[in-house]
C-alpha cells in the first residue's frame, strides 16, 4: 500500500485518542491497525477484524480493508 494520506493528519499530538464520533466522520477507506511485539494468528488476527465491525459504515470496513500489521 502506498500513496494514502492519514486522516488524522492535523491533529499534533503523536498518539492522539481517537473518538468513534471523529472516526466516523472522517470516513477512511483503509484502517491499519499495529500490535507492535505482538504474535498473532490468524484466528486472532480474524477476530480483531471482526471487531470492527461496529462501524458498518465506514467505507475501509464496509470494503473489508482493514489490517493488522505486526512486526512478523
């Protein structure tokens, strides 16, 4: 993946908390989620996918693009 733009580019701080609300208003396309140090399989690496899905509307989930990297 290359060429996307963050979505929370304006915000200053480096880890910012991120609302549901302003999730949703902005509407991203893809949603990268890190679990840095972490091994996941692909169980759980379906499971953390499914919990997304409470945000039916977002168009990274309703296109099913969202990902979980680690450092594997």
């Amino acid at each position: 993946m290359q060429g996307g733009d963050n979505i929370f580019s304006d915000v200053s701080h480096p880890y910012p908390e991120i609302s549901n609300e302003s999730l949703m208003k902005r509407a991203p396309e893809i949603i990268i989620e890190t679990r840095p140090g972490q091994k996941i399989t692909d169980k759980q690496r379906k499971q953390i996918i499914s919990e997304w899905n409470v945000f039916k509307r977002i168009p990274a989930v309703l296109s099913h693009k969202v990902h979980i990297l680690t450092e594997e």
